[in-house]
C-alpha cells in the first residue's frame, strides 16, 4: 500500500507506518504554511499514486474524494475529522479514522494556565509593572490586583469526554468540586462528580467550561438564557468551537459585566472580525489565538493514537468501531 503522509509525523512514525503497511511518501504541509487545498491535494494525490491518506488540516472534500475512491483508508490527525467529507467517504466504503484526545493534555493544561491567571490577575498586573507604576506605596499592586485562588471553586464542564474528564482528574485535588453536563455520559462512571442539567451547571457553578463538538443540536447552544442564569462573579471559558455559543448573547453578558468574564480560545471567524475583535479587546476577556491544542507532543499523540488503529484494523484484522469516524461503514467493511 502506498501512503501519502501529509500530517507531522517523526521518524518512528514514518517507519511503523512504513513496517505495517507498505511505502511511505511523506509531503507535510508545514512547510507550505497552511494546509493543502482541494486542488493541491488532488494534484498530490495524483501524482504520488497514493493508495491511503494521513492528513491534518488538509481540504479533503466531495471532490477530492471522489477522485480518489480507490482510497484504503483516511486518517485524520485531528480530535475530530472536520476536513472530510465523511459522508463522501463512507458512500464509497472508505475508512475514515481520526485520533481522539490527541491534544487532551493540551488543553486542559492550558485551562488550568489561563483560568489561575485570570483569577489572580496575572496580565494586568504585568502591564502595571511594566508600565512604572509602582511608587513609594509599596501596598498598592497588593490591594489592585488581590484575585482568587481556584481551590474551592465549582467547576462545570458541559461536554464530558476526554478533555472534559481530564479536566475534572487535574484539578479534582486543588479542591475543586467538579459538575458536568453531558447526556451521553452514564453518571454511574464518575460517582465523584455531579451531573447536572444544562440549567442547574450555569446558574451554580463558579467556572463554566465548555468542551462540545459541532453538531446540529450544538451551534449555538450557549445563549442569553444560560448566560442569564450564571452568577455574577462566575468566568465562562471556551476552547472548544465557537459555533457552540452565540457570540452576541455572549458580548451582551461580558460588555453588561453580568458576569465576572470570559477566557476564549476560539472564535467565529479566524482571522477574527468586527465583534470577534469587540470581545476580544474587552478588559474582562483573556483571549488567545486558538492555540490550546498547540503543542509539540501534541504531535506525537497523534502518531500514536493513529498508528496504534492502523496496527489493530491492516496488521491484526480489528476492525472496531474504536476511533472510526463513519462507524456506518462498519457492517459492510468486515463483510469484504
């Protein structure tokens, strides 16, 4: 089998890839500076005469599949295979395998990073210093920027998969108590921890976290209702996807000061526009670039997680469900 690789990859990678499989041509995008688009990739695909596909980002859509349905398999670099055309792939019977919580540790590293600065008002204490403004009054950076701790605080997390419950293990010992809401979750699995309805997290909770994926139910999920309902002093945080939160009940909840403020990751639009721009420059926002996920080991999961699925479904026959995008194809795929 030949197999065009353009998602990082090391040199351990390449090689399993390479022992369990066949040849290997490896064209990541980084060099490029951005993903390859549909025609580039089919151009690629094309010219390398490749048999299976691991991307990242890349445009992999209707046409790029189409064009290529001789495909063995798609894999997908990513916590969720938002690139593909799913349903292309499955209607041509192509396995599409994608690597969940690649970038849990990430995250949620980066939670507990963002949420403590913003607690103990880390930045703008900075600024301050950095602005030389520290007099003869040696108490006045102590009473300016008192903040909180996060031990004590409630923390609720609406989506409770691997980042979510990652979340809930780091900072179970701060103390935190921890609440969650997730309808897919059987609450007999997390006895420590409290489910609750979407009401009850946002109107209770001290740090309301958001960690859903982008579906019909979810786009815009988050409003002015439960924002109406949070507590005064209460942080809202996400780095999931913005699509999951109206971005004018949220302006309206952070600008009014009806809540304490957000710590942001994502965004409407990257690059952002306007109103993206208006909450960003807002005092009571710590915003960053969409950027929780960036790490160097993050890379290294993914090699990881996707080789070890290549091994059980190519080398061992295993083909489950576990970390298979369109589980549809599934019932036919073991009928071949």
């Amino acid at each position: 089998m030949r197999v065009l690789i353009t998602a990082p990859y090391h040199e351990k990678g390449l090689f399993d890839v390479k022992q369990d499989l066949g040849e290997v041509i490896y064209r990541p995008w980084k060099p490029n500076g951005r993903a390859y688009n549909e025609d580039e990739l089919m151009a690629l695909l094309y010219e390398t005469e490749a048999e299976a596909l691991i991307t990242e980002h890349d445009h992999v859509t209707e046409k790029v599949i189409t064009a290529n349905a001789h495909l063995q398999f798609i894999g997908v670099c990513r916590g969720t295979p938002s690139n593909v055309s799913l349903a292309t792939a499955s209607r041509h019977g192509i396995p599409v395998f994608y690597t969940p919580a690649r970038n849990a540790q990430a995250v949620a590293e980066m939670f507990i990073a963002n949420v403590i600065t913003f607690l103990r008002k880390t930045l703008p204490a900075i600024s301050w210093l950095r602005g030389r403004n520290w007099n003869a009054d040696a108490h006045t950076s102590y009473l300016e920027f008192k903040g909180n701790e996060l031990a004590g605080k409630k923390i609720g997390i609406v989506g409770f998969g691997a980042i979510g419950q990652l979340i809930a293990k780091l900072v179970e010992n701060y103390p935190c108590a921890i609440a969650y809401y997730d309808p897919y979750v059987n609450a007999a699995a997390f006895p420590a921890y409290q489910q609750l309805s979407l009401e009850e997290l946002f109107s209770t909770c001290d740090i309301v976290s958001v960690h859903l994926p982008v579906t019909a139910d979810t786009k815009g999920m988050i409003n002015s209702r439960l924002f109406e309902l949070m507590k005064p002093d209460a942080i809202f945080v996400n780095t999931a996807r913005a699509v999951v939160v109206n971005r004018n009940d949220m302006y309206s909840a952070l600008s009014g000061n009806k809540i304490k403020g957000a710590i942001l990751d994502v965004f409407d639009n990257e690059p952002p526009d306007e109103l993206d721009y208006k909450i960003i420059d807002l005092p009571n926002v710590l915003p960053t670039p969409h950027i929780a996920g960036a790490t160097h080991e993050v890379e290294d999961h993914h090699v990881r997680i996707l080789n070890e699925v290549l091994t059980e479904w190519f080398v061992h026959g295993n083909h489950s469900a576990d970390r298979l995008a369109n589980k549809e194809i599934l019932s036919s795929y073991i009928q071949r």
